[in-house]
C-alpha cells in the first residue's frame, strides 16, 4: 500500500517513480515515518510513572529541549527547543522523564499549541504539581518553504496551569528563561 502511495505521489508531480534513484526510496521514507511518529506508541503516563516523593517548594525549570515534529496542516517538519517548568508539591521527576514527554509528543503528526498543551497537562495530571509551564520556541518549514516563504519567522507559544496562571510565578518562569517579561 505504501508503495502504491509513493508511485501514485511521483506521477502525481511528473516524476518516474521506477527511476533507478528512486528505487528504494519508499522503504526508506516508511523506516523514516516510523521514527518520525514513535511518540504513537509511547504512553506519557508510563514514562513519568518513575516519579519520586520529594517535596520541594522551588521552582523547577528544564530549559531548551530540542524536539522535531512533523505539521499536521502540512506534513512538513517543525523543529525548536522546549521549556517546562513546574512548581512541586509532593512528587518530583527525572530530567530524562521530562525529555522523553517531549519526544513522546513531539513525534505525532501535531501542532506547536498542542504540543505544549499536551506536555503540560501530563505533568499536571501525574506529578499533581502545584503548577505548570511550558515555553516551545520553533521554526516552521510550512512557513519557510511555502505560503509566505518566511524562513527567519519562528512562533513562540506557552500554556500554563496552576499556579503558573499568577503573573509572578509566570513572570520567574520566563526570567529563568532569559526571556523578557
């Protein structure tokens, strides 16, 4: 099915989809996609079940969290650095955990605003913080490569829950970041 998929695509856009270049071409682009959306088969609550009983009242901040993604809208890829922070009540988490939220989400089909909807909600359903921030900053390849061809343009986006809705516990959250309030 994929390959008839891949041959229908090449004649679709003029291109001889037996040419010798192109030969093994949709095996490639399927082990690709596989990589690509490995976050389908990845359970957000089991990887942040190795949490541990630790309070703290600090704010905890993992700063600048490269991920890749792949637009829903156009299936071109998004790619930046994600920021989480959360304020903890009784369970804290592994740095690795919070990592691989980010990979588990960011390789669906997605869009930066869920993405970082998504990451927030599981910390707050499964560590019961008292608060949670995430901070995406990517470039878009849909608004580089098509539409208005914009390669220096990148969208920053947030959600907050929690605690991180008072603009004070928002604002050290952000200057943590280095970014202006």
């Amino acid at each position: 099915m994929f390959e008839a998929c891949f041959q229908e695509l090449c004649l679709s856009v003029g291109e001889d989809p037996s040419r010798k270049g192109l030969k093994n071409t949709p095996e490639r682009v399927k082990t690709l996609w596989a990589d690509l959306m490995a976050g389908y088969k990845q359970d957000p609550k089991e990887i942040l079940s190795s949490s541990l009983c630790a309070p703290s009242s600090g704010l905890v901040v993992l700063q600048n969290i490269e991920f890749y993604s792949v637009c829903e809208h156009h299936l071109l890829p998004f790619f930046g650095r994600v920021s989480v922070g959360y304020l903890p009540n009784v369970k804290i988490v592994g740095l690795g955990a919070i990592v691989r939220l980010v990979e588990c989400f960011s390789r669906r089909l997605q869009i930066q605003e869920r993405l970082g909807a998504q990451i927030a909600k599981s910390l707050q359903e499964c560590l019961e913080p008292r608060g949670v921030g995430v901070f995406c900053v990517a470039k878009h390849l849909c608004v580089a490569m098509q539409g208005v061809q914009k390669q220096e343009s990148v969208l920053k986006t947030s959600c907050r829950l929690g605690a991180f809705e008072e603009p004070s516990v928002y604002a050290e959250f952000l200057q943590s970041l280095s970014v202006p309030v």
